[in-house]
C-alpha cells in the first residue's frame, strides 16, 4: 500500500463518515504494513559459510529443547558452526536444522560504541 492509496482511503473513510472504528482500523492495518518483515527460519543447508553470523536453531542441545543460538561457520578442519560469542565453543559436533539472518543492530547503539 503506498502513501497515496492510504491518503485516497482517508478520504473515503471521511466522505462516507467513517466511525471512529473503522479509522482505527486503517491506523492498525498502515502501522502492520510498515513493520520490518521478520524472515522466516531456513534450512541450515542454505546458510553463509562466510563467516557471517546467523540465528541458529538447535532442537535439543545440552539438556535444551528448541535452543537458539548466535553462531558463525568456522572452516577449522572439516568446519564447523561456532557459537559467536563464546570465545570458540562449538555445540558438541550437533548440526544445527535451520536459521535466520540476524536483525540489524540498532542505530543508537551503534553510536554509543564508537564513543567508548
């Protein structure tokens, strides 16, 4: 929907003496439609091996169900998905099944680190 067709609704809304619903509803639909889309998850098989890190999802791990976690492929060896943030550990030899790109950071922090 672009900004003109939700101008044009407006005023239909307003010409036909729209209830004060029926405006809150477009409100809802415009604030839906502007929302980042969140990807949904993909087989592990379709995952950068670059080095990038990605959202991975584990279904059982170390006593977890359903474990997410940030990891990178590390080509060590034959490779290996990494848990970024732990200074190298991988997660027992088990393959993560799927994955999401990560979201971008936000902008203000960002900005804060480049202050330290």
């Amino acid at each position: 929907m672009t900004d003109k067709d939700t101008a044009l609704i407006r005023i239909w809304l307003e010409d036909a003496g729209a209830s004060a619903e029926a405006k809150w509803a477009l409100e809802r639909i415009e604030s839906r439609l502007t929302q980042p889309v969140v990807p949904e998850w993909r087989t592990i098989d379709s995952a950068p091996k670059d080095g990038t890190q990605i959202l991975a999802f584990y279904p059982y791990w170390n006593g977890h169900k359903n474990y997410q976690v940030v990891v990178h492929w590390c080509g060590w060896g034959n490779g290996v998905w990494q848990i970024s943030a732990s200074g190298g550990n991988i997660i027992d030899g088990k393959e993560p099944t799927h994955w999401k790109p990560l979201p971008q950071p936000p902008i203000q922090a960002a900005k804060d680190e480049t202050n330290v």
